[in-house]
C-alpha cells in the first residue's frame, strides 16, 4: 500500500550532518519509531517497512548515518560507534518534537541493530521497546589477521579498505541483490578499517553488558544468515536482562530478513508486536 505522507530533513549530528527521512500515517500517529540502517547502505532502503508501519499508525524516523546515503562524511566510515549513538539519540528528539506524547521505539537491522544495543546498554534510554533484525554480535565474516589488523588500521588509515561484504548473501531474491548492487547510494567497496573496527569493538562492548538489556525488545534472525551468526541472538535470549524478550528465528532466511521472499510476514511480525507493546501504554 502506498505511504500517505513523507518527509524528510536534517539535524547537525555528530561528525556531520545527518540527513533524515520519514514514512508518515495518514491519519492519528500511534507511536514514533527511528529505523536505524546498517553498514554502508541507506535509510531508503526501507521505504516498503515504512510504508508498512505508516499504513499501521507508525510514525516511521530514519536517519543516514555518517558516511552513508545522503549525510556527510568519509564513504562508508561512521567515525564511531558512541558518535553513531548519539546521532541515533538525535533522531529520536526529531522524532519526539514532531510526534510529541506519542510511544516511541528503536528498529534497528545489522549495524543498525548493534548501534541500538550500544545505545540502550549505555545507559537508561527513554524508550518503549526495541526491535533488532540480525544483531552482529558473533560476526564471521573476515579472517584473524584482517581482524588484528584492524585497529592498527583505524588510526593510522581509518578509510583504508579491509574488508569486502558479499552482496549474494543478503538475500535468497536475486532481484533484492540486483537493486542493492547497482543503487548509487549503497557503498560497493570494502568497508574501512574504522568501521570494522567499530563494530568488533562495539559487539564486544554489548555482550560484556547484555545484562544492562531492560527494555522490551524483540529480536528477529534468519537461520540462514552467514553475516551476523544466527547464535548472536542466542547470546541476547540468555544474557538479557529483559523481562519482555522475544526472539523469532526465521528458518532458512538470509540476512535481510525485511528483504526475503517471506518479508511480509517478517513485518507483519513487527506490526503486531509494536501494536502490542502501544496496547499497554
């Protein structure tokens, strides 16, 4: 279904200016969410989960990070995992100045999801629930040497390429992969040193304090991914401390699971639980 309205704008964020766009409901706004991309594509990647959510009530926030899409900065290199943070935070005041005494949550995919668990494991975060697709917190993609490498790499060249993610494994829809490959927005070169070493370090720093996990928080993995390991969501379901976890595995899904052939019921599956979690306000 066509999305009624859209926007889209910017706010000075940390290390650039951060670009923005937004899925709006027609009608009254249920809550508020910010959708929180992953590395090195774009927030306009998911104009078909913000149409969804809008078409349920969502307000739906979607910020660019550092060197992604339409913000500025290095290709692809988010500066830092705390910066990305806070510029996660950013788009949540947006959100909450034009979508005042509403719910708001976080959905977050792959890094986006990652970014999301650093935030709400940092430290009280005034939101009503999160939702992660494909968390990397047990990452096999990159061999030791390219992951010792890293960090020496990130101060000394931290746009130096050190790592190459395949595009065949985001999705079983050839034409998902099609799309991804020749969008201009989407960085096709290997991820820089400070990037990669960002996330390693920042995987590490959220499993040392899943135990900080309080908010409700759903989390969504397809058994099939080969880019963030399917045993990542089982380091959350058991050391959480959540007393509102759910965890749905998708059997056979690849790494986007918003981008499988069975992506209508993957956000189908996020509808009901944000309609849910607005149902107990």
């Amino acid at each position: 279904m066509d999305v009624s309205r859209s926007a889209e704008g910017s706010f000075e964020g940390v290390g650039s200016r951060i670009a923005w766009r937004a899925w709006l409901p027609d009608g009254e706004t249920r809550a508020a969410v910010v959708l929180v991309h992953g590395v090195a594509e774009h927030s306009g990647r998911y104009g078909h989960v913000g149409a969804r959510l809008a078409d349920a009530g969502f307000a739906v926030y979607a910020l660019d990070h550092v060197g992604h899409g339409k913000s500025e900065g290095g290709k692809a290199n988010i500066g830092s995992m705390a910066g990305s943070a806070d510029n996660v935070e950013g788009m949540l005041e947006v959100a909450g100045r034009e979508q005042p005494g509403v719910p708001r949550f976080l959905l977050g995919h792959s890094m986006g999801s990652l970014i999301v668990l650093y935030l709400a494991t940092r430290a009280p975060l005034k939101v009503d629930g999160i939702v992660i697709s494909a968390p990397p917190l047990d990452i096999p993609v990159g061999n030791p040497v390219q992951k010792l490498l890293a960090p020496v790499l990130s101060r000394l060249t931290p746009n130096l390429g050190v790592l190459e993610l395949d595009s065949s494994m985001i999705s079983r829809d050839p034409a998902v992969v099609a799309t991804y490959d020749a969008d201009p927005l989407v960085y096709r070169g290997k991820l820089p040193a400070r990037t990669a070493t960002e996330i390693l370090q920042a995987s590490e720093t959220v499993k040392a304090r899943l135990d900080k996990l309080t908010v409700p928080t759903l989390v969504l993995h397809g058994t099939a991914d080969a880019l963030a390991a399917p045993s990542s969501s089982d380091l959350i379901e058991r050391g959480a401390a959540s007393k509102d976890l759910t965890v749905l595995r998708y059997d056979g899904l690849y790494h986007e699971v918003f981008n499988e052939p069975e992506q209508d019921k993957v956000i189908g599956d996020v509808v009901e639980w944000l309609q849910a979690h607005v149902t107990q306000q």
